[in-house]
C-alpha cells in the first residue's frame, strides 16, 4: 500500500480519537424533567446540543492541528528515506521558551509513532499497528511514551495557564481520557 493512503488511515484513526476525547471532555447539554413538563424548553435543549456539537469540533481541530504537522514531517521523512525534521516543527510553533523542550519531545514520540506506522504493512489502522509492532507490549511501550510526553507538555502547558480558569481541569481530563482510550485500543488489536 502506497504512504499517501497510508497517511489516510492514520489520520483518519487520530480524528476519531480526538472525536472520542473530544465527547469526553467537552460537557454535554443534559435534558431535564422541565422538557416533558414545558416541551417549549426542548428548544434550548437543541440549542445547546449544537453549541454541544461546535465545542466538540473545535475540540478536534485544536486537538489534530498538531497531530497534522507532526505527519506532515513524518511523511516527508518516510518519502524521503531521511530523519524527521522535528527542529522545523518547534521553530514553526513558536512556543514559549518554557514550552519548547516538552513540546519537542512530544511532537518527537508522535513523528516517530507515524513513521513506525507509515513503514509498516497493513490496509487499516489495526492491521498497521500489528505489523509496526508486532507484540501488544511493544504497542504498549509507545503508548506509554506517547502518554508520558504527553503529560510531561501538559504539565508546562498548565503552569503557563494557571491564570485560565478551567484549564486545569480539561487537561487533565484529556489526558486521562486519551490513556483510557489507548489502552482500549491497545486491549482491541491484540485481543
């Protein structure tokens, strides 16, 4: 299978893991006794079901824009037969100095994951992930580097947030919603 489709199936599996986080972490519209009893009320609750809806999107598009660039730079790398330019994708971010070594080493952990799946064999995302790394504990050692890098940014995303209300608080649900689903996932292909 040729890297461009490949690419596809990745990307594909990244956007409903952030879907998934995504409906974990933004709050969802709850229906009340009051629609039964006021049915005009059922008007507000389809306005915060789409409200619901937008959040979440916007949740997935902040979620995968990183994740973008990060295949972007493995791609080119997988294409070229070269090492990952990790370097260009800091510098493009522009990110606080307090942000740069954390960030590098999360977008390092993501590159190297794409590229292990890009040069892998496979026609899905499980069969890609079963070839990369063959073994469920293999599997597993990379999401735990992915989840370690990960918490390891969050932690100084946090400290230059703190002013943030709430921000906290939805980093921290992100983070263990991802492990949750990763694990998950890890638990599915090597069932």
């Amino acid at each position: 299978m040729e890297l461009a489709r490949k690419k596809e199936i990745i990307l594909e599996h990244e956007s409903d893991f952030a879907t998934a986080v995504g409906s974990a972490v933004v709050e969802k519209p709850k229906a009340t006794p009051w629609i039964i009893l006021m049915p005009f009320m059922f008007i507000f609750l389809i306005n915060d079901m789409l409200k619901f809806k937008r959040d979440c999107r916007k949740f997935e598009n902040e979620f995968m824009s990183n994740r973008h660039q990060a295949m972007v730079v493995a791609f080119e790398a997988a294409l070229s037969d070269s090492k990952p330019d990790i370097d260009w994708m800091v510098r493009k971010s522009n990110c606080m100095e307090a942000l740069e070594k954390p960030y590098a080493a999360w977008i390092g952990a993501l590159v190297d994951h794409y590229m292990d799946l890009l040069l892998a064999v496979g026609d899905n995302f499980e069969a890609l992930v079963r070839s990369a790394y063959r073994k469920r504990t293999n599997y597993l050692l990379i999401l735990n580097r992915l989840n370690r890098v990960e918490k390891e940014f969050f932690e100084a995303l946090k400290a230059c947030m703190k002013a943030t209300a709430g921000a906290s608080d939805v980093i921290a649900a992100v983070q263990n919603e991802s492990k949750r689903l990763r694990r998950d996932f890890a638990d599915q292909v090597f069932a």
